[in-house]
C-alpha cells in the first residue's frame, strides 16, 4: 500500500476520518462486478453493506502458516481495513486483535452471544488424533473450539487450502491426523464454504462474503467451493495456452522459450487440473504464478501437497483424485 494510502486507511481506523461515500461506492462497484453482477448492482451491495449491523465474523486460526491472514492484510481494493470498516464487524481474530489470553477469550465468548448470531471462519487445517492434542488455543483443542464455535454458526467459511482440505500438515505420512473443516466437523453439522488456494486470493474471501450479505449461499462445486470462483480452470484462461496448443513448451526455466512466455507444462504446471481464478483475478491485481514465471502447483485442489508432487514435474496422466 502506497504511504499516503496507509496513512489515510490509519486515520480511518482511529475514527479520525471515514471513507467516502465515493470511495464507498466504488467499492460497492468492485464487489459487483467481482461477484458476477453488473454494474447496476452497486447499489444493493451499498444497501446491504450500509446497514448499522455489520454481520459479526469469528475468525479462528488452527494448523497453519497464517499466509492466509497475511494475503487478506494485503488485501488491496478493497484494503483490509475497508473490509473491516465496511463489510463485516471482525470480532475475534487472534491475528490482529489487541487483546491476548483472558480478554480474548472473553471476546469469543461476548461474540458467540451475539443475538443476530455470526459468521465463522477458519484458517488452518485441524488435528484430529489423540483427542486432538496436537493444536490448543487456550486450554481447549481445535477441535473442540472449531466444533463449538462452527456449530452454531450462521455460516462457515474455511479460509485456505489447510482448512478447506487439511494442507501441508496433512501431508502423508500426516502425523497429527490433520483434517479440513468439513471432514473434521461434518459429525456436528458443519458445512462450510470453501475459498480453496494456498493462500486464496482475498478476492475470493472477500466476495464470498459479499454474496452472503446480498445473494445468499452461492453456488458450490463438489468440492464447496464458489463456482463463481472456481468454475473454471487456471489453464482456461492462461495467457500461455496458445503455446501449449501449439505444442510449445519451454525446457527449463533459463531457457529463451520460458522467457519468450511458452507453456511451463513440462515444468510441471498442473494448471490443466486446477481450479482457481488466478489469470482472471490476479493477487491485488498484479500477478500470479504463471504470468511471474512459475508452473501453477495446483494449490486449490484437495491433496495437492501429496497428489501434484514432485512440483516441478509433470503427471501425465493427471493427479489420482
Ligand atoms: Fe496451461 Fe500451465 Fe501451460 Fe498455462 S503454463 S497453458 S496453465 S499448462
Ligand atoms: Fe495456486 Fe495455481 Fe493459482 S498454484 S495461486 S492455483 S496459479
């Protein structure tokens, strides 16, 4: 984020000064058109957002790195804080909240007895063996917190590959028993929306919960995630195809044709395979692996870690799941 932009957004957030109403209305106009609607839909995401009840989110954070956290922080039209002050009341998030130990639990707690209910999300993946003592948050499993607090959820959202499908950690030979959030709560009725990626486009956080406030439930694949989103696959829209049809396809990553933009398929680019709106959306509307020269490892689809492996190599006859 540019300073100026920055120091604005802190002014913001210090209740100093509020966005604009054009600056909020060219969000508005963003999420539109992000979710699949023209641009005479602006105006009822503004309706719904404008509303004085923000709907509250839970965030909790199970097995992970927190690249997801670190993707939405850097989340650029809108800027994270935008989504906050705009889009949704942020009542828990052990990642950037000011509280810690006591206080914060007892902000979970406050937040679960919110009469309007709430929207739960979760980012990393859950440990499931031995009573799930390989992840506490204080005093308490994952699993049992994520069960307790999804249950009674209005929605839940699983933020990242980990919690859509269990992630690295779930990595054969998965010695935590590592499990996504719908195989792992399934038994107390969880069915969460998926925004599958490692880490996702915010984009795709962002707009799933927009179409919640304005739409409803959209529509899901068979693996949960927004077809709008993952409808098609990054190599539908690759830059790149015309070389691949053409049967051009650079030999190593030094080489002229790899500089020259030919297909990193032989480089192991699992693009084919894949779900995710990567050419499309690009991350803050700068870039994505293909176009910076690295081949797609396919990190929305489940078992990737395992299934898509060796990376850098390619599977001739497409991953097993
Ligand atoms: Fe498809 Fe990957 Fe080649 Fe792009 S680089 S055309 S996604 S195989
Ligand atoms: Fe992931 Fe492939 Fe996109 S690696 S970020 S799905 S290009």
């Amino acid at each position: 984020m540019p300073n100026s932009n920055r120091f604005d957004t802190l002014k913001m957030m210090a209740g100093t000064e509020k966005p604009s109403r054009r600056d909020f209305m060219k969000f508005c106009g963003t999420m539109a058109a992000f979710i699949g609607m023209g641009p005479a839909f602006a105006p009822k995401v503004a309706h719904a957002l404008a509303g004085k009840k923000r709907p509250s989110v839970i965030y909790m954070h199970g097995a992970e790195c927190t690249g997801c956290t670190e993707a939405l922080l850097r989340a650029y039209q809108p800027y994270f804080d935008e989504i906050i002050m705009n889009t949704i009341s942020l009542d828990y998030c052990e990642t950037v909240m000011a509280s810690a130990g006591q206080a914060a639990h007892a902000a979970l707690e406050k937040a679960m007895k919110n009469p309007e209910g709430y929207v739960c999300v979760i980012e990393g993946g859950i440990p499931t063996y031995h009573g799930g003592e390989y992840g506490k948050v204080g005093g308490e499993t994952m699993f049992q917190l994520f069960a307790r607090v999804a249950a009674k959820a209005n929605a839940t959202i699983a933020m990242g590959s980990c919690a859509c499908f269990g992630g690295i950690q779930a990595a054969a030979p998965n010695p935590s028993g590592a499990k996504g959030t719908n195989d792992a709560l399934k038994a107390v009725g969880v069915n969460a929306i998926n925004i599958a990626g490692c880490p996702p486009n915010p984009m795709n956080f962002v707009g799933t919960v927009v179409h919640l406030l304005t739409k409803g439930m959209p529509e899901l694949d068979a693996w949960n995630r927004p077809k709008m989103f993952y409808g098609d696959t990054v190599h539908d829209h690759c830059p790149r195809q015309e070389h691949f049809n053409r049967g051009e396809f650079a030999p190593d990553f030094e080489s002229e044709e790899a500089k020259k933009g030919w297909c990193l398929y032989q480089l192991g680019c699992k693009g084919p395979y894949t779900y995710n709106n990567c050419p499309t959306s690009l991350f803050n509307e700068v870039n994505w692996p293909v176009q910076a020269g690295a081949p797609c490892i396919g990190c929305s689809e489940p078992n990737f870690w395992d299934d898509y492996s060796p990376f850098f190599h390619p599977i001739e006859d497409g991953p097993e799941s």
